[in-house]
C-alpha cells in the first residue's frame, strides 16, 4: 500500500535552525499515528512538516499527489469572539474544495450539515460557535476538517484542556471515524494517556533529546522506552481492555 | 430652526462633502468588523499615520523638484503606496517569535508620526494648506474626491463580495486554513490591500481621527448588537455611514468641528448596542 506522505531522513526546523534530524516516517491510508512528547519537544512541528507547511531543512517530504487534508487545531488558538454559527464554522471546510471567488453550493452546505451529524451535532447547526462547550466545540472543528472530505485527518492536541468525559468522547469519536474507513489519522498529544487506547502507532519526539522513535502501539508502550521519553519510570497497566499509564516519582533519565 | 433651514438652503455647499463622508464612513464600519475581528484596531492608527507620511513626503518631493505642490493626485498615489505597503507589510508579515506583531505596528505609528512632524517642519510656507491635505476637510470636498471615493468603494466592495469566504476563513483560523490549503498570505494580504486603499481617501476627505474611530466604533457596535458576521458587517456599514452622516450634518448646525462630531456620534452608538445585548442577554 502506498503511503500518503511520507519524510525520508528529514532535518526538522525553521528559520534555518535544525531541531532534530533523522525523522523518516509513513502514513498509510489506514493508519492512525499518534505522535508524543513533552511540551516544545517537537510535535507540533514534525505535523507541520508532515502536512507541508514547512519544509524539511534537509532529507524529504513525499506525497502521493495532492493530498486532501482535514486539520484540527488547538481548541484554544479558535477565536470565540467571531460571531459565526456552528454551521457557519464546518462550511470552512468546504472553501478550499470550491476554488476562490466561487460561491459555495448547497451541495456544500449539505456535505458541512452532514459532516456535523457526523460528529453528532446535527441539531447545532444553527447556535453561535462561541456559546458552545469545549467539547462540542471540538467535535465542531472535527466535523469542519472532515466537511473537507480528507484523506487525512491531522489534529494538534485535540483533547487539550478537556475533562476526562469530554477527552474519552472526543478519542471514541476519532476511533469511528477512523473505523469507518477511508481515513488516516495523524494526531499529536502531550497526553499519551489519551491516544495509548486509540492509536495504531505511537511515535515519540523529543528534540530535547534528540530522540525520534516510531513504531507499533505495543512495543512503544513497554515501561522502559516510556520512561526513557520522560525522565521518569512509568508504569502501563490494563484493567478492563484499557490501558492506563501512570508516571511515578524516580528520575529515569540521567 | 433657523440653523437648519440656513442648512438646507446651503444643500449646494453640502452635498458633495456629505456623500464624500457617509461614502467614507460606511466603507470603513465596513472594514472595522475585520479590523476588530482580527485585533488589529492599532494597525488601521498606524496605517493612518503612514498614509499621511505619504502626503508629506510627495509634498517634499514636489517642492525639491520645483513643482507646484498643489497636485492632489500625486499626493493621492503616494500616500496609498505608503498606506498599502504598510498594511502589507504589517498585517500579513510576523516578527517571528522574536517580537510581537504590536511592536512592529507601535514603531510603524511613532516612527511615521515623528517623519510626520520632522517633514511639516519643511514646509512652513504650505502649513496654511496642508492641515486640509493631510487631516482632511469634510466642509468642502471636491466632486472628483467623491468619484475616487465611488472607484474605492466600489473595489473594496467587489473585492469582498468575490473572495468573502476566503478572507473570512483566513482572519478567522489562519493555523487551519493554510493546513486545508488556503494561501492565508494573499488572502490577508488582499483584506489589508483593501484597508490600506481605503485609508488615505478617507482620511483625505474626513480626516485622521474620524478614520481611526469609524474602524473601531461602528464595528465594536454592530458586534455588540449581532450575532452574526453578516449581519455585523451590514450593521457596522449603516452605522458608519450613519456616523458619519449625522456628525456632519450636527457639526454644521451646531457651528463645530466636523471630525471630532462625527466620532462623538459614532460613540454615541455604542451605548445603545451595548443595552440591546444586556436585554437579550
């Protein structure tokens, strides 16, 4: 199967300054990759990278022809003081589909309202994006990236901020979604509780470090490779088909 | 009465300079929503300032040259390069993580009003005038002022009309737009072209201070009093307009200055925005 992007021995950074080398990585169609790391490791850049919008400052980024993307930021970096409704918001998805100076068409609106009900918020279309809970809001930016029709789904710390009920509805949705098919998902996370039940592949970054590491979800959950990533002994635990890691006091790494 | 009735009698004193600032006004409440929006209030300050700069230096460059310096156009032209290139430049480029965008945009403002001043010291001989060529003079407003007027509305209004979705997508969520594939450069790049356009005429015919505040007050109203951006913006534009319009029309009848009664009129409508939204509240 070929892979929809891939970076071959890349050298991430920007503004001519390297932050870690060495990072070959694949996305097949099917895949859904969770990137880790601690905060400023390199995470969010290695995305970047992935979906183009930096170039690698050495090595390669490899895509299989255009490659129609689904973006979901940081529920943070959405200004809630725009005064748009929820429908207005997943309709965004929908502009770089129609070209510029083209209006888009009610079979626009009617991929946007579908792709709301898909996330389980039909009947929102019409409230203010800003009076929304954290949680639908970010199931509103999910929809607006799928309304994209993507092939790749990207998300930048999609369960930031939320409480445990609202993270565990957000990562049961991505887990459908990426069920259904058709759709790979690349997502980065500070949270490696929040993707160890969902991913297919985890990948650790921490240019701290130097280190970049990627691989099946079970062998890159093993305590010891954890712990190495964050200075600390981990334990990762399964009770009741879930797995469950607990950081404990001890440093780890020298 | 006698005041309003001396007013109408005058109608062919007024119209042209009234249209000129209803025009002005209604094109700026209209941008002010993007200019809110996208907290850049201080950027349209700067622009002004930049704009104004332009006015001067042609002025400079006109008088080395031994030239009359009476050529509104030119000034006209050069004062959009200066008011463009700096919308360009200050509304689409970063500072990178080294400095925050604020600080670019307060040493575009201190630096181009300190050229300002450095330059006005250079024509003394024109000072008489040049109050009207660079803060505007909303009493007598040439019919060509109001055609350029007319040209810039009707571009900025195309402009906004063909590429909404697009530039509303790009002030919006830049991170996101430019991940699905939008080109969030050119689109900020044609808003802040629009801005800068916009700027210089207005300023010409209502003055400095009436732009900066028809930018900021209509818009802040008309967001106080909406819930939608369509609806915002059509209420910034009426309230731009109606600023602008009834300032004049006041500040002719009550015998005092025409810019400082516009922007009190635009004031005045906050007000009531603000007490609509608490009683839907």
């Amino acid at each position: 199967m070929a892979a929809l992007v891939r970076l071959d021995a890349a050298t991430l950074g920007y503004g001519g300054r390297a932050l870690l080398a060495g990072v070959s990585v694949a996305v097949d169609p099917e895949d859904f990759l969770a990137v880790v790391g601690p905060n400023g490791g390199g995470k969010t850049t290695l995305l970047r990278t992935l979906l183009g919008l930096l170039p690698p400052l050495a090595g390669a980024r490899v895509a299989d022809g255009p490659l129609p993307v689904g973006y979901v930021p940081q529920r943070d970096h959405v200004d809630s003081l725009w005064p748009l409704s929820t429908g207005d918001v997943v309709t965004m998805g929908r502009v770089t589909r129609s070209g510029p100076g083209r209006r888009l068409s009610p079979g626009d609106a009617e991929v946007a309202r579908e792709a709301l009900a898909r996330v389980g918020l039909g009947d929102l279309w019409s409230r203010s994006f800003g009076t929304l809970s954290g949680g639908q809001r970010q199931r509103t930016l999910i929809a607006r990236a799928l309304a994209a029709e993507p092939r790749l789904l990207a998300l930048d710390e999609p369960t930031n901020g939320m409480d445990p009920a609202a993270e565990l509805g957000a990562m049961d949705l991505l887990r459908e979604l990426h069920a259904a098919g058709g759709l790979a998902v690349v997502m980065v996370s500070h949270r490696l509780e929040a993707v160890a039940n969902y991913a297919r592949r985890l990948a650790f970054v921490d240019k701290d470090q130097g280190l970049w590491k990627v691989g099946p979800l079970a062998e890159m959950l093993r305590p010891e490779a954890l712990s190495r990533l964050y200075g600390r002994h981990v334990i990762v635990r399964e009770e009741g088909g879930r797995r469950f890691v607990y950081p404990v006091g001890g440093e780890e790494r020298p | 009465m006698s005041a309003l009735s001396d007013f109408w009698s005058a109608a062919v004193i007024w119209r042209d300079p009234l249209v000129a600032s209803v025009l002005a006004g209604a094109l700026l409440g209209f941008l002010g929503v993007y200019v809110v929006l996208r907290r850049v209030v201080f950027v349209s300050a700067a622009l002004t300032q930049l704009s104004t700069l332009g006015v001067i230096v042609s002025l400079l460059v006109l008088e080395r040259l031994d030239l009359e310096t009476d050529h509104q156009e030119v000034q006209l032209v050069v004062a959009w390069i200066f008011s463009v290139g700096g919308g360009l430049v200050l509304g689409t480029l970063g500072w990178g993580r080294r400095l925050p965008t604020e600080a670019g945009v307060g040493m575009a403002y201190v630096l181009a009003g300190a050229l300002v001043i450095l330059g006005a010291n250079r024509l003394v001989h024109v000072a008489h005038d040049l109050n009207t060529m660079v803060f505007g003079n909303a009493v007598a407003v040439p019919f060509q002022d109001v055609v350029i007027l007319l040209v810039v509305t009707g571009l900025v209004a195309g402009l906004h009309t063909l590429f909404r979705k697009e530039i509303v997508f790009a002030s919006f969520d830049r991170e996101t737009a430019e991940a699905m594939g939008l080109r969030v450069r050119l689109w900020g790049g044609v808003l802040f072209f629009t801005i800068g356009l916009a700027i210089p005429v207005a300023a010409h015919v209502v003055g400095a201070l009436p732009v900066f505040a028809f930018l900021t007050v209509p818009a802040a109203a008309a967001l106080l009093a909406t819930r939608r951006l369509a609806a915002a913006q059509a209420l910034a534009t009426a309230l731009g307009a109606v600023s602008a319009g009834g300032g004049y029309v006041a500040s002719w009848v009550l015998q005092v200055p025409t810019g400082a009664t516009m922007v009190v009129v635009a004031g005045a409508m906050v007000l009531p925005a603000w007490a609509w939204r608490r009683l839907r509240a």
